[in-house]
C-alpha cells in the first residue's frame, strides 16, 4: 500500500490542473539511475498495461507493475516550505537514500 499524505493530494490535484492533458494520471514508478542505484519517478501519462491503478481519497493515480514491490509500504508528502524538496517519498525498502532523497538502493 501506497499513501499519499493531505498535502500530497493537493499539490498533485494542483499539478495535474497546470499539467496533465485529458485522459492522463499521475504514475509513480523507480527507474535505474541516481546517485544511489535507482531513482524514484512521477509523471502525468496515460494507463499503460504494466500499470496498476490506485485510488486515495477521489485521487486516482497509477503505479508501475515492476515498481510496486519497491513503493510498498511507502508514504508521499509534499513540503513547499522555505527548505521545502518538494514531493518527499519515505519508502520502507530502501537500504540506504542520497541526500537529495530522489534515489536510492
């Protein structure tokens, strides 16, 4: 399970207003790379087969089937505050993060 926080919700419902075109969610999903090994990634797309569709509080978004071992158990907030990163992922599964806190092993 995956859970996204209030402020989390909100700043994706306010993304997708300014950025997703018709018919397009959020997905989450890791890709190789980073500093650490694997990084994480969101994106506004269109449901493709190896999606999984996950729904929140009326917020439906997507998960990539590869990736959803590695996000579960995970929580996503969101800071804009003054040291704000942005969307902040605390995911169980990782053995260790960068400090940027985008990837990891």
């Amino acid at each position: 399970m995956i859970t996204l926080t209030e402020r989390a919700l909100t700043a994706i419902s306010k993304l997708a207003g300014e950025r997703a075109q018709p018919g397009q969610l959020l997905r989450l999903s890791i890709k190789s790379g980073g500093c650490s090994g694997m990084e994480y990634a969101m994106e506004f797309a269109e449901p493709a087969e190896t999606d999984e569709l996950r729904e929140q509080d009326g917020m439906r978004y997507l998960v990539d089937g590869k990736s959803l071992k590695l996000l579960d158990g995970s929580e996503i907030d969101f800071d804009d505050g003054l040291t704000g990163k942005g969307f902040e992922i605390r995911n169980p599964n990782a053995q260790s993060t960068c400090g940027c806190g985008r990837s990891f092993a």
